[in-house]
C-alpha cells in the first residue's frame, strides 16, 4: 500500500507540476504533507479562478440584460405610439364618411325642395277646389241644420217604440203558447241527442240503455264498482305491506352481506400487506427457510473472517499462494493479495451487521405471521360459510319478491279496469242527471200547453202592431238619409283639415332643407381638414412603423448576444468548477490512501493478532451456544404463539356469546313492554274498534240516504231555475258551463304556474350549484398556480370572487359580476388599480389556463401566444415550472397537445427541461424574399 501512495504522490507531483522531491529520504508522512500542501494551493487557485469568472459574468449579464430591457422599453414606447396614431385615423376615418354621407344626402336637397314646392302648390290647388264647393262656414251650417233633424226622428221612434210595446203586451198569451212549444221541441232535441251520444258509454257500463230513472241505474253500478274498488285496494295494500317487509329484510342481509365481505376483505388486505399473498403457511415456511439461510450465510460469513485473516499470516511470513503452495515470481504480487484480502476483511463487520439486522426484520415478519393465524381462520369460516349462506338468503327472498311483484301487477290491472269503469260512471252522471231533468221538463211543458187558452184578446182603441212597425219604418228611413248628409259633410270637413295638417307638415319640411343647404360649406371644410390630419397621422405611422422594425432588430440582437454571453460564461464555468471539484478528489482520496497505512502501522504487533484470534475462537464456541438457545427459544415462542391465536379466537367467541345473552335480556324486556301496550289498550277500549266502524258506516249510509233526498229536492229546484232562466236574454244562455270552462281553466293554469314555478326554482338551484362548484375548482387551480408560478412575496395568491345582483328567483335571468382579488395574509384588495402590468399579465395568463383545465378536460389542445409578456425572469421560471406540471399531469390523455408561440427562447429552453417529451420546435424565419418561412430544429440547439 505504501508503494501504491508513493506511485500516486509521483503521478501526482509530474502531472499537476506540485515541485515536491519525491526521490528525497523523507518519510511518507512528510511526502504526502508536501503534495497535500502544492494539492491545497493548487485548488485555492482554482477556486479562485472560478470566482473571478462567475463574478466577471454575472455583471456582463445584468450589462447585457439591461441592455436588452432598454431596448424593449423603446420598442414598447413605440407601439403605444402606434396604437394611439391607429385610434386617432380610424376615428377620423369614421367622421370623414359620415360628412361624406351628409354631403352626398345635401345634393338631393335641391331636388327634395322642389318636389315640395310642386306638394305645396297641389295642397293649395286642392284646398281652392274645396272651397269652391262650398265654405266652410256654410259646411257647418248644413252639419247644424242635420242634426237638428236626426233629434226630431230620434224623439219621434222613441214614442213610437213605446207605444210598440203596449201594442205587444196584448199579444202575451199567444207568445206563451209559441214559447212553451219551441221549449218543448228544444228538450226533445237535446234529450234525443244526450242519449245518442252517451249510448255506447251506457251499453258498456250497464249493458243496455235505460227508457227511464238514468241516474238511479248509474249510481246502483257506481256503488256496486265502489265495492269492488275497495276490495281490490286493500287487496294491493297487502300486496305492498309484504313487499315493504321483504325489501327490508333484504336491506338488513344486504347490510349484514357488506359488513361480512368488508371484514373479510379487511382480513385479506392485512394478510396481503404483511405476506404479500392470501397463503399464510406457504409464506410462513418460505420465510423460516429465508431465515435458516440468512443465519447460515452469517455463520459462514465469520468463518471466511478467521480464514482471511490466516492467510495474510502465511503470506507475510511467506509470499507463495496459500492454496496451491506456489511461489509467486514477483513480491508485488503477495503485496496485491494481502492488500485484496485485508480490504475484504474491512468488509466484514458491515456485511456482518447487515445480515444481522436483515435477520432481525425477517424475524419480526415471521412473528407478525404467526399472530395472523386467527384472522386466517376467520376468513376461511367467512369465505365458506357465513357469506355463502347470506347470498342464499338473500337469492330466496329476491325470489320470492319477484313471485309477490307478479301478483301484485295482476291485481293492479284489475283495479285500472275497475277505476276506469268508476271514472266512466262518475263522467256519466252529469249527464244521466241532465237526462232526467230534461225528461220532467219536458212533462211539465206538456202539462202547461194543455192548461193554456186558445183565445187571443183583440183591442182596437189602438193601432194595430203593423201600422206602428210601418211608421217606425218611414222615421228610420228619415233618420238614416239624414246620418248619410252628416257623414258627407263630416268628410268635406276632415279632407279641410287634412289638406291644412299636409300643406303645414310640406312647409316645414322645405325650411328644414333650405337650414341644412346652408351648412354645407361647413361640412365641405371639416372634411378637408380631417383629411389633411389623416394624412399626416399616417405619414406619422409609417416612420413609427420604421422606428419599430429597429427596435425590434436591436432587440434581437442584444437578446443574442446576451444568450451566446452566457453560453460562453456557463462553459468557462463549468470547466473551472470541475477543476477544483478535481483537486478536491485528488486530496480526498490521498488522505484516504494515507490513513489506512497509519491505521495499518498503529494497529499493534503479531502477538495481538494472536490473541485476537484466540478470543474469536471462544467467540465462535459461544456464538453457537448462543444460537443453539436462541432455535430452543424460537421454537417456545413459536409455541406461544399459536396458544395466544387460538386465546383471541376464543376471546371473541365469548365476547359473542356475551353479545347474545345482553341481546336475549333486551327480547324478554320488549316482550313484557308489548304486553303491557296491549292491556293499556284493551283497557282503553281500542279492541271495540269493529263496533265502531260498523256504528260509522250506518252513520255514513244514513247521511247518503239524505244525500240522496236532497239531490232530488235540488233537481226541481233546478227546474224552476232553468224556467227562471228562459225569461233572460241569450246572452246567459250557458253561462254555467261557459262559468265552469273558465274555472277549470283558471284552476289548471294555476297548476301550471305552480308547476312551473317548482321547475324554475329547482332548475335555479342546480344552475346555482353548479356555478357555485365550478368556481370553486377554478380558484383552487388558479391558487396552486399563482403559488407555483408567482416569485413575489407580496401576493399569495389570487382567486375571483363573484357578486350576484340578487333580484330574487322570479327574476327571469341572473347575472354576476365577476372580480379579481388577491390575498396577503388574511386581507384580500382589488387587483384593479393595485397590481403591476406584469402581475396583471401573469394574472390573466393563470386565469386563462384554470378556465381551460376545469372546463376542457375532453378539448386536448392548449394554446398560448406570447405568455411572458411583461413578465420578469423568477415569474417566466415559475410559469415554465407550472407548465411543465400541468404536462405531467394530463399527459396520459391520449389527445392532450400545448402549442406554445413565443419570442423568448430562454422560456423554450426551461419548458424543454421541465417537460423532457419534447425533442422539435418550429421556428417561424424571414425568407431572403420576404416571405415567412418554418424550420424544424431540435431543442437541443437551444440547450
């Protein structure tokens, strides 16, 4: 080994150029301070080297990057220049074409003054023709003299009318008699057509139609499907009461059947994690072999020790190979072999050790197994018994459920039929008892016609009827000539003032033209000078556009030189810092070399060596001694291990009994409970309740029987209504069914709306939820990538928050109002007014992605353009580190893409180094014609 550090110390010295003497007498102690001291020196040189350069770089950076931040300053000036030069052309564009248009509006003014003289001279034409039929003072006369007249005929027909009346009062009986037989017709009409309509309904319900007593027929059936009704309803409730039952037992072996499986499941995962398979023998006797193994390689392990160590003796007293007895040709051979077996040797206690702790992890699994015994067995009495027979259980009583379902559908159909013939009877009464009623009205008609008088009284003091209806005929005659004469005389007047409003509306229109033909050399000069600014403001743009191209390229350029600067330092930096990295190693390791030869030299002397091995000997005896005990004591544990398994499974069987008995107490305390009910019920008189249905239900056919009195009662009452009703005029003829119309009408609309109002609100409610929890999301997305991104300290994150205007569910539509807050602390501002253009950048940008991450998850496709505007160098690091973890994160869906376009290659290059998926970009280059060019390049030029 000396000679070893002693090669390493002379490679060392030619190599680095130290100018230490190695070939010097000195002892190696001294030769290794020497090349330790020149080793030291040489690395303090380097360091110093190092950083010097990084010192030199890091300022020609900032130097260049204020460079480049001048510059983009410049060209952002400019643009701002730009956008406002844009603004002030496009608004004087507008003006310019709305004066062209009033221009081009002011040469049909001419044209439009004419044609309103020529509508001017025709009003006044007409007004003169007018006139000359006759004045208007004469017009109003005649309308005068008119009037006066239509009053004389109106008094007279009054007089007339009245003496028509009393002519006719003389005339009533024959007018009854015409009455009572148009009444009697009417009846029979309607009778024969209520029957027609409603005699398939009739034939199907009661098997014939009736000749007399409709109502009674029908409401014998109503009450006989009544009964039948009821019948089958409770018949149903049954039906439903035992599938109520069955579907709770199921509920409970349901419930019973998941806890089973959840528990076994339990006990698989238990035995999984520790076995890491269901078959806890196997694993059992596969880990004490794993054991018995691992103890025999510890045993060997120390034999290979003393073994070792026997060697190195034999080498150093005698340099031929301990196996074979050959002599090696050179001693350096014997020195290498020693060298390899001591370094072995240095080996052995770790390995030892670690053979050591391994046993002692495999031990303490084998244990853990043994404990498992008992959840072994209760998962195979799980697995084959108690699951198996509640899915059993729980097959019959569906089985059974199925078979009640059946029936119950049968009698269900039944009872349609049944209800369905109660709906016919019930729509079918109305008419039945309309039948009847017609039928008695039309008796008592009959009765009144027989009982009238033939006789007519004749008076002749009077004018006959017809000699009133001739006069009344002449006047109104009279009167409508003199209606007709208004008329013409009302129309000359209105075409007076018709012509008067035109002839105004013509002069007024003619004085608005002849104002606006003025004004139309005012126009011509607003228009020639927005001109001439436009003119200018473009000239003005294009030199600004000049000034942007330069910017632009002095921009690029200060970029590329700063990015090909930083290359260069980076690699200048690199190679120093592996140079002192170098020297580091080199003195790490001759130190190393240089204190095994000390530790080697202090060790002690040959019969030290001796006694150590002595002592290892004794150790060995003791060792199996000790191992021979530890397998008797393993073995008692075993032992004990298996007793306390089977003591937990017997402690849970008692428990359970335990369980059970307190169970069986509770039984026989609900059982006296019910028993004493039942007795506080009989002496409550609740079992007489037989009695008192049967005493209700005479009460109820009782109330029927007057029921019953009082609807015939209420039909000759309906009689004397409906002969009451004949008196009125037609226009209450059907007032009932028409009232009756508009109350279905408005009762079911108020359903509607009640209906409607139901889904609105809950349509209201899910829409608000919905709102409520996508927001939610967004500002959780927005905040861990405001964390991520964001390098300041003065805003923790940002979230939007919304205001709704709370005009209440009825409110047709809801609007928000959306803002952005940030938060410091507890106290959340408005980012308006408060932020930098870089926050509100960043801002947006964040924004913009959780929009796209919560409410595109199906859309694969990301799209950014130009994300590090205004942003500074931490938050452009921050966004390409956020970036690059919403790529690991979707990137397993299968159409997932993100389309970055960017000027900034420093951000290419850290989003290539937080993704690692990307291997091309596509860059977007001037052709030496001008014209736009892509090229594919590999990121790694960017790197």
């Amino acid at each position: 080994t000396s000679q070893k550090v002693e090669a390493k110390l002379e490679r060392l010295n030619d190599r680095l150029s130290l100018n230490v003497d190695i070939s010097s007498s000195d002892s190696l102690k001294d030769k290794v301070a020497s090349v330790l001291a020149g080793l030291e020196k040489k690395k303090k040189e380097a360091q110093k080297r190092f950083d010097d350069a990084k010192q030199e770089n890091e300022e020609r950076e900032r130097a260049l990057q204020g460079d480049v931040d001048s510059v983009r300053e410049q060209k952002s000036k400019c643009e701002q220049k730009m956008d406002s030069v844009r603004k002030n052309i496009d608004e004087n564009g507008k003006e310019i074409m709305r004066i062209r248009k009033e221009l081009l509006d002011a040469k049909t003014y001419s044209s439009q003054v004419r044609e309103l003289n020529s509508e001017i001279e025709r009003f006044k034409e007409q007004i003169r023709a007018l006139e000359g039929e006759g004045t208007r003072e004469s017009l109003k006369e005649n309308i005068d003299a008119d009037q006066q007249l239509k009053d004389q005929i109106t008094s007279k027909l009054d007089k007339l009318n009245a003496d028509l009346v009393s002519a006719q009062r003389f005339s009533k009986e024959q007018a009854e008699l015409e009455r009572i037989k148009q009444d009697i017709e009417e009846k029979t009409t309607a009778l024969k057509g209520i029957i027609a309509e409603n005699k398939e309904k009739f034939v199907e319900l009661l098997g014939s139609v009736p000749t007399s007593d409709y109502s009674k027929h029908l409401k014998e059936k109503t009450a006989q499907i009544e009964a039948d009704v009821s019948c089958l309803r409770s018949t149903v409730s049954s039906f439903q009461a035992k599938q109520s039952s069955l579907e709770a037992q199921l509920k409970m072996l349901a419930e019973d059947l998941r806890n089973k499986e959840s528990e076994l499941e339990k006990s698989r995962k238990k035995i999984l994690g520790v076995c890491g398979s269901e078959n806890l023998d196997g694993s059992i006797s596969q880990l004490n072999q794993c054991i018995e193994k691992a103890r025999k390689e510890t045993g060997e392990l120390a034999g290979s020790l003393a073994m070792y160590q026997r060697y190195i003796a034999s080498l150093k007293a005698k340099p031929c190979c301990p196996l074979c007895k050959r002599d090696f040709t050179e001693r350096r051979l014997a020195a290498n072999l020693v060298s390899d077996l001591e370094s072995k040797i240095s080996r052995i206690p770790l390995q030892a050790k670690n053979m050591s702790d391994d046993i002692s992890e495999k031990e303490n699994l084998f244990n853990a197994m043994q404990r498992l015994k008992g959840d072994e067995t209760k998962m195979a009495q799980l697995k084959t018994h108690d699951i198996p027979k509640l899915k059993q259980k729980i097959e019959k009583l569906k089985a059974e459920q199925a078979a009640l379902e059946t029936q119950r559908g049968k009698e269900e159909e039944i009872l349609e039929s049944h209800l369905f013939d109660l709906a016919m009877a019930n729509s079918l009464t109305g008419e039945a008892e309309h039948t009847d009623r017609l039928e008695l009205d039309i008796n008592a008609l009959r009765r009144s016609l027989a009982s009238k008088s033939p006789r007519v009284q004749q008076v002749g003091s009077m004018k006959s009827v017809d000699i009133i209806l001739s006069e009344i005929q002449d006047l109104t005659s009279q009167a409508k000539a003199c209606d007709r004469n208004l008329n013409n005389f009302r129309s000359q007047q209105e075409q007076f003032h018709s012509l008067d409003m035109s002839l105004k509306d013509a002069q007024s229109a003619k004085l608005r033209l002849e104002s606006k033909m003025k004004e139309e050399s005012i126009l011509y000069e607003q228009k020639t000078k927005l001109e001439s600014e436009s003119q200018t403001l473009k000239s003005s743009l294009e030199s600004l556009r000049r000034e942007l191209q330069e910017h632009q390229r002095q921009l690029d350029k200060a970029i590329k030189a700063k990015s090909n600067a930083m290359s260069d330092s980076e690699s200048v930096l690199d190679r120093l810092r592996s140079e002192v990295s170098q020297r580091a190693l080199e003195m790490e390791d001759l130190r190393k070399h240089f204190d095994k030869i000390q530790e080697y030299h202090a060790s002690g002397n040959p019969q030290m060596l001796q006694d150590v091995k002595k002592k290892l000997d004794a150790l060995k005896v003791l060792g199996q001694k000790l191992e021979t005990d530890k397998e008797e004591k393993t073995a008692l544990v075993r032992r004990l291990e298996q007793g306390l398994s089977r003591q937990e499974l017997r402690e849970r069987e008692l428990k359970d009994n335990m369980h059970l008995k307190d169970l069986q107490k509770r039984k026989l305390q609900h059982t006296d409970k019910i028993a004493d009910i039942m007795e506080e019920m009989r002496r409550a008189g609740l079992v007489d309740l037989e009695v008192e249905k049967r005493k209700v239900g005479e009460r109820i056919e009782k109330l029927k029987r007057e029921q019953r009195m009082i609807e015939s009662k209420e039909g000759e009452l309906r009689v004397k209504i409906d002969a009451a009703k004949k008196e009125l005029s037609g226009h209450f003829k059907d007032a009932g069914k028409k009232y009756m119309t508009a109350l279905k009408e408005m009762h079911v609309k108020e359903f509607i709306g009640k209906d409607l109002d139901m889904y609105y609100r809950a349509v209201n409610y899910a829409v608000l939820k919905y709102h409520e929890q996508k927001m939610k999301d967004i500002n959780r997305v927005i905040k861990e990538l405001w964390r991520d991104t964001y390098c300041g300290d003065d805003i923790d994150y940002i979230q939007i928050k919304t205001d709704t205007d709370d005009k209440g569910l009825e409110s047709s539509r809801r609007s928000y109002n959306y803002r952005v807050v940030m938060t410091k602390g507890k106290v959340e501002q408005d980012m308006r007014g408060r932020c930098s253009a870089g926050q509100k950048v960043l801002a947006s940008l964040i924004i913009r992605l959780a929009l796209a991450e919560t409410f595109c998850q199906n859309c694969g496709i990301l799209a950014l353009d130009e994300p590090t505007t205004n942003l500074d160098r931490s938050n452009i690091h921050g966004l390409a580190l956020s970036l690059g973890k919403i790529v690991q994160a979707r990137m397993k869906q299968r159409n997932f893409q993100m389309i970055v376009i960017t000027h900034d290659e420093e951000f290419l290059r850290l989003l290539s180094e937080r993704n690692g998926l990307a291997e091309y970009f596509y860059k977007v280059e001037k052709s030496e014609d001008g014209c736009s060019r892509l090229q594919k390049c590999r990121l790694s030029t960017i790197m």
